[in-house]
C-alpha cells in the first residue's frame, strides 16, 4: 500500500496569485503531476488548503487534486474554513487501508494559528482506537512534538501532553504525519510499548526555514510531498522535492 501526503497548498481565488515565493495553484499543479508518477494507491491532504479561505480556492484545489489517478482524501488546517471545504468534498476520518488504518484528528482552532485537540475530540480517538487493532497511522495537521524552531514551536499543538498520554495504551498506533511546519521533519515519541514517528512534510508552495527563531522562507528549498510504502506491520517513508 503506498500512501502520498500533500499538505499546506494555500491557495487564492485568484490562479495566478503569488506566494512569498512563487506561484501556489502552479506549484500544486506540478506537485500532482509529480504524484501522480509515483502510482500512489491512495493521496492525503493534510490541510491548509486555502490561503484566503474562499470557496473559489478550494474549487481550484479540487480540479488539481482531481488529476490524481487514485482516491483522495482531505482535511482543514488554521488557514481553511471547512464548511466550504464539505460542500465540495466530504472529510473521512476513518480510513481502510487494507491491514492498516488511517485514522484523521482534527486539531483546529477557529481564528487561531495553534493546535488543540480537547477532551471532546481525543474521547472520539479513544473510541476510534477500541474498534481495532489493526497497525494505525493519525494525520492532524499540527505536529504533537516541537520542530526546533521557536515561532513554528509556538503555533503548535497546544495540548500535546494529553494526546501522548491518550496513545499510551495503544499500542497499535505506529506513526503520525502532520502539516503546518512547511518543511521535511522526522522524529519519534517514546513510550512503553514502543516509539511512535512523527512526520512532517514540505509545502507544496513556500517552504520554512528550519530552526528559525522567527519566522523565515526557506528560499533554496523546493515544493514536495511524502511517499509512504506500508508492509504487513512495517513502513518505509521519504520526501520527493519537485524541480518547477
């Protein structure tokens, strides 16, 4: 099974509006095409689909993501307005993935830039996570760990130390992929029955400079995505940079 990860499109109405680095609906376009060579069985956005939060950008996401040759799946970060993104397709948030299980958890605050699950939401993932055993992986758009970079760390998920003390007795939880950090990352969270990776993945426009301080583009980095091979209880993952 080969999952894609796209993440933090930040798309304008406009198709032809600028980043602080080029061009987002272009640079989301060739992402696609690049994906699309890798014969992905299945494509997760990871949010941040809108930069402007109108309903004419998510029409532009969908039309590129609907060039993906596999089923595709999305969800909303800080940037995005979900009721406008539903009207045009639905979020999942449990997803089979034949021996395994993708399952989404919605971190967003409305209005805010910062991460939080609550007590609601991580009760549903405690029910979710009693229906089956089977290996699970958990995309959220805000990463559960700190990157190393203190205006990113800032803005990030806010009750971390209850979602990690939620996963604790479950050890059927492998790996969480995360949006927001605009950059490649890979690290783990330890625990008794073993670690849990956390991954984070480039933009498909601007990317971050890792380790700033305050706020910074990485101008020498390029768009990208992350390829994710799953075994039988086991996985293999990379970023693929995309040349424009």
């Amino acid at each position: 099974m080969r999952l894609v990860q796209i993440t933090d499109c930040h798309l304008h109405a406009e198709p032809c509006a600028r980043s602080r680095a080029g061009f987002p609906l272009h640079q989301l376009e060739a992402v696609v095409a690049a994906v699309v060579t890798e014969r992905p069985d299945l494509v997760l956005v990871t949010g941040d689909v809108s930069q402007d939060e109108t309903a004419a950008s998510y029409r532009l996401a969908h039309q590129a993501l609907s060039r993906l040759d596999c089923p595709w799946f999305w969800m909303a970060g800080n940037h995005d307005q979900p009721g406008l993104m539903e009207e045009i397709r639905a979020f999942h948030y449990d997803i089979d993935l034949n021996g395994w299980r993708l399952l989404a958890v919605d971190t967003r605050v409305s209005g805010q830039a910062h991460g939080e699950i609550g007590q609601v939401r991580l009760a549903g993932l405690v029910e979710r996570l009693e229906e089956d055993e089977r290996p699970t992986l958990l995309a959220m758009h805000h990463p559960p760990l700190a990157v190393g970079s203190e205006w990113l760390d800032a803005i990030g998920l806010k009750d971390r130390e209850a979602f990690w003390q939620t996963l604790a007795a479950y050890p059927q939880v492998k790996a969480v992929l995360c949006g927001h950090i605009h950059q490649a990352f890979a690290s783990h969270q330890r625990r008794v029955q073993g670690e849990v990776a956390v991954y984070g993945t480039p933009s498909t426009t601007d990317q971050f400079l890792p380790g700033s301080v305050g706020f910074a583009i990485d101008e020498a980095s390029r768009p990208g995505y992350r390829v994710m091979d799953l075994g039988a209880d086991d996985w293999l993952t990379w970023v693929e940079r995309v040349d424009l």
